[in-house]
C-alpha cells in the first residue's frame, strides 16, 4: 500500500481487537506491519467465528496486508530473530497485560536505550498505570465500567452493550493518533516515545454530552432509547412500515419538518419554541409527529424530506448499510485474498487523502507464520 | 499546552461535535487552535444544553484550550483577516456541508494553490463525493444508515442509539489520525493534503464482527442487548442486588469461571466444551450462571472473580465511572477555566505520551470572539 507511512516498519505484537484495529489502520495508512504471533495458536481471534472454511473471518476483517511469523518470546533462538526485526522498526504495537513485555525483557525502558528512535505503544485494558492497572479486561469489562452501557438501551431495559466492540475501537483509534504523533515528533527531536493508551480512559473521552451532563450538573443520565439528551427532535419515529431517524437539530429545521408534517402550530406552541422546550415536552412531540408519519412508507418520508434537506434516514440492517451506493461510492468496501478462501470483502478506510490512491485491493490475509522464510531471509 | 504539535497552527473552521472533537485532539496534543465563529450565533452548539450560568456545557467539553474570533467568510473585511490567520496556518479542519468553503473561495483546490504546506481536512456526514454527499447529516443519521443501530439494542425492542455520538466521534478520531499522518507526509514531501473523512463511512468502518459476518457468511446480525456475538459467555448477568458483566472469553478463562462458580460440570457438558458450542447455547450455559449468582451481591463477586483474574466488572453510571480511582490515577478527569462559570471539570486525553507531561489544567474555554484584539494585533 502507498501512503504517508510509506518505509515504516511495524512490528505488532497485537491480538485479538484494540491492537490488531490500531496496526490495520498503520497499514492501511502505507505502513509495513509484521505480525509476531504466538506458535500453534497464533493470535486468539484466529479461533472466533464467524467461520469460513474454518478460518476465522473475524480475523480476517482485522489483519489484512500484514505478514505473519510466529516467534515463541521465551524462547533464546526466536528472541534473536524478534530482536533482529526490531533492530529496524520504527514502530512496535502491543496490547499485552502490563508488566507481560517487561518480563520478557523488552518493556519500554529497556528497548528505548537499545533503540532511542522507536516509537512504542501499548494499548491495555486499564493502562499502564493506577490501581487497576494489572486486572484483565475485554470490551465487555470497559463498556460497563466506562459508563457508555449506563446510558444506551431503551428505559429500564436490560444492560444493553454497544452492538460493535467500542471499547476496543476506541483505544485502537487513539493509539493509532498517539503514534502518527509521535512520528511527526520524531522528525523534529530524533526521538521515539511511550505512547500508552487505555480501553477505560478512552471510553470517559468519548462520553460527550453524558459526562459533561454529570460535570456540570451532577445530572446522572440515564439510557433513553434513540432519543438525544440535549437536541430534539433527534431520533427514531414510527411509519407506517417501520421507522424513520429524524435530526431536526435546530429551530429552522423544526420549523421545516413542522410544515412538511402540517403541525405549523407546533412551531409557536410554548411547549416546543426552542429546543430546549422541545427536549422537556418532546413525549408530546413525539405523538404528534407520529401520528402524522404512521400514514406513509418510511421510504416515502425519506424522499420528501431529503428533498426539503431535513437530515433523516432509514435504519439500516448491515446488507442495506453495506449495498449503500454511497458506502459503494466511497470504496469503503474493499478487497482481500486468502489462500484458503480465496477473494474476500471487507470495510475499508475512512481517511481518504488526496496524496494517495485509495485502492479497492488491499494486501492479503495471512496465515500463521506464513512469512517466516521471507522475513528470516530479510532479517538474518 | 505541550505536545508534539507544539508550534503549529490550527485554522478551525468546525462547528457542533464532529470537528470541534477532532481539534481538541490537536489541542490536546499541544498545537495552537484558533476557532473561527459566525458572528453573533456563534458554535451551534453554544445553544446546546446542559446549561451553567447560561453557559453551553456542551460546547465547553469540546472546545477548551482554542482561541475563537468571529469572522463572516462572505464579508470582504473578515476575509482579510480570515487570509492573514490562514497564511500561517499549518491545517485547517472543517465540517461545513460539502461545497460551503468553495462557494465562499476557500474550496481546498483554490486554497492548495496559494498554500501547498496545507493540511486541510474536511469531516462531513456522508463525504465529500457519492450521491448522497449533498445530504445533511447529523449522528443519529449516521448511526441509523451505517448499521449501527441494527446490531445495538435488546432483541425486538425499539430502535436504539448509542448513548454517545459515536458517529460523530469515530469521524473526530479518524480525521485527526489523517491528520496526523498528513503532518508527518508533509516532513518527507514538503507538501500539505486534502484529508476527507465521512461520518457514514466511518460507521461501515467500526462494525468489526457484524459486518465480518454479513460479509463473509451474509448472515444479517440482530441486537443481542449485552451479549457479544461471537464470544461467550461474554455478556451482563443479573445478581443478587444488580448485574455483573463476565468476559470469560477463552476456554482457560471459562474453566476458572466454572471452578469459581462450582459449576465444573459445565466444562466437560457437550453444550459448552468450546467457545462456539457455548455462542449456540449460550441461553442454557446463562441460565445455569445467574442462578449461581443470584445469591451474592455484585461487588462480592467481583472481589472473588478479581482475585482469580477472571475478567469482570460492574456496569457504572456516569457518575461511578468518572469516581473511579483508576480513572483519577490516569488524570482522566481534568480542569479548565470559563470566565463566568470559573474552573470546570471536563474528560482528559487518553493519549498519554512519554516525551510530554499529561497536565491535569487545559487551557481556558473561549467565550465567542473573546481573543479577537489579541488575534488581529498579532496577524496584521
């Protein structure tokens, strides 16, 4: 792959989630990412369905374009390989429990006086530091702790997790900012840094409006089905068929969908003038507009109202939300190869940058320690 | 704010959730941000509550540390100064509608001819090309059309929203790591990019196993309310007074968790001996586990599961996960000053780099127009 990180060499230590997302997207950035996994296992999430042809497309969809070698890190012969793919990194990614490198003997503060210039991030659970820091902890573990679950599901539903692993993702995201930064740092100081990034701490960054709530004004919010806390009206609406998403998010646009709707006389209604009435009184709202949308299609609303440019839409299943003409448009579904299955789609990458082709075919998915002979012959 | 985008300058054109996210990042990471404001209104999100002192507490969680001036881009006086902010500039970031800045001349392919160091960087809801690309867009869209919500929720209940908008916020994240690695190209090539980063393509870009499994198996997944698709037991369990979340997500995880829980016989039952036997029956194996757990209180086993370092957790509100002492220890919770309300508390950053102190006080949050003296004396 062509991109910025063109000429940097990865070396990832990473499995199953946070780490693998972090080290996709340094190559999906132009970055070559050798993958060291663990002998006869590999890395975990090669067990974790879905399955095709017994492989794991769960790890497919995350470690595109990296090679594969498996090195035991106990072990006196593989060490000296590792430490010879070391030697010319500029990058190395881990998502190990804290304190599992360093007994190795390649924890940050012994590598980085071996090799000054390397960037080194870790992404954990709980981070590197602080009193939880040696728990174990998996995505499930941080949504709840983190808060995001106290305030997603419908009211007094049972816990409801997000549907996609945020947890990970998150901190994968993160990791991923810290170390583009850092190697624009290195370029001015000649140094590396530590870079540590963790699912708990990512997930209080991402809480927006619920923490600032909580902050502020010692509101503790509460889950609210598809209903924003501060902007109304702002989510899911009943239509004849199935539902629509509204985002009327200010007064100009409330004033639109009232006379698409015909309830003009919501606009000067004391209950609904500004959105702050709206967010206070919005179960009434929400009758009235639903006893108006409950006549036709949602596919109709969405027609009349996109052309009015009042942001709505349907809620998509993933099939609908992947044949998108937009999605297909912006190439966000891509290529891959596997030698056992053959061609294989996955989700593609979202920063588009004018310097740099965004290609359909990304590299291939790699078995494990399928690049063993190439890299040893590299790097001996 | 050190960091290492100290000394750069970021023109912020951005407004509600998505860009003002993505240039506190670059402020976090130490470069200056001088946020341009339409006049009088201002940030959309200054009208956003929840309110203090008549102050936007959601504009505060996103904006502080950046200077702001008030510019009309149509008005030929502000556009001079507007030129003059932009002629030192190292990256502009915005997220007006698509063709917003070009109507008003200052589209990236005008502006790249007069500053090719340039980094612009475009968030918007759908991109900056495809059919829908002139389509509002607000987070509960994205979130609707990108699948999300398909996957998020309890089975057959209402539709259900991620309790933050993480729609908007995994676009800030995306778009700040092009940027980024914009910023380290610009070392190599000595020139700037255009970096377009859409809310909806970030979406198809965090649905990791959903969209695996549509893509691989066309499987369309359906919300599972906390339980994880691929993964089990991995999922809320009710006890005696509230939920713990279990993520025994391998077999030497689940042995523990059997022995724990006197359940052993479970390790050895043909329903459950791997991870994918236990994903089938996984409303068996929970019934077996809540009624175990439904004689103690949540913090007791989770004292028990701890020790044994099993992987587990309560579900925090707001207000528990931000008291946290690990969240404390990390300096999650940090401070920043607004002249009417006084010192704020608001999320820190979860990059923490070595190289940099990770202070616990930000900068001050700007009222609209507040450095405009201080700004045009100093690009005059």
């Amino acid at each position: 792959m062509d991109g910025p990180l063109k000429n940097l060499l990865v070396v990832d230590l990473t499995r199953v989630l946070v780490g693998p997302y972090c080290t996709m997207i340094l190559s999906d950035l132009g970055a070559r990412v050798i993958k060291i996994e663990a002998p006869e296992t590999g890395d975990d999430s090669r067990k974790f369905g879905p399955f095709v042809k017994d492989q794991s497309a769960y790890f497919m969809s995350l470690n595109r374009g990296k090679e594969s070698i498996a090195l035991n890190l106990k072990n006196e012969e593989d060490k000296k390989i590792f430490e010879k793919i070391l030697s010319r990194a500029d990058i190395l990614v881990e998502n190990f429990k804290p304190g599992t490198l360093e007994k190795w003997g390649y924890g940050w503060k012994d590598v980085c006086k071996k090799y000054p210039k390397l960037i080194y991030a870790s992404a954990s659970g709980f981070g590197q530091t602080g009193p939880l820091k040696d728990l174990p902890a998996y995505d499930m573990v941080v949504q709840g702790m983190g808060g995001l679950m106290s305030v997603t599901g419908q009211p007094n539903s049972e816990p409801t997790r997000v549907g996609t692993s945020i947890g990970d993702i998150t901190a994968g995201l993160f990791t991923a900012i810290g170390i583009n930064a850092a190697l624009y740092d290195r370029e001015k100081t000649g140094k590396g840094m530590f870079i540590d990034v963790s699912m708990l701490d990512s997930q209080i960054a991402i809480l927006e409006n619920a923490i600032a709530r909580y902050l502020s004004k010692n509101e503790i919010p509460k889950p609210m089905g598809s209903r924003h806390p501060s902007i109304a009206p702002f989510e899911a609406f009943k239509t004849k068929d199935s539902y629509i998403i509204i985002a009327a998010g200010n007064d100009k646009l409330f004033e639109k969908l009232c006379e698409h709707l015909n309830i003009t006389e919501c606009v000067s209604d004391d209950r609904f003038k500004t959105n702050s009435m709206r967010c206070e009184n919005m179960d009434d709202l929400k009758k009235i507009i639903e006893d108006k949308l409950i006549v036709n299609n949602t596919d109709d609303w969405i027609k009349g109202m996109e052309k009015l440019k009042i942001p709505c839409g349907p809620i998509y299943n993933i099939k609908q939300a992947v044949e998108n003409p937009q999605i297909e448009a912006r190439n966000m579904i891509v290529k891959s190869y596997h030698k056992i299955i053959g061609e294989f789609k996955l989700a593609g990458n979202p920063i588009k940058m004018s310097s740099y082709k965004d290609e359909n075919k990304r590299g291939d998915i790699p078995d494990l320690d399928e690049h063993r002979d190439k890299i040893l012959k590299e790097f001996s």
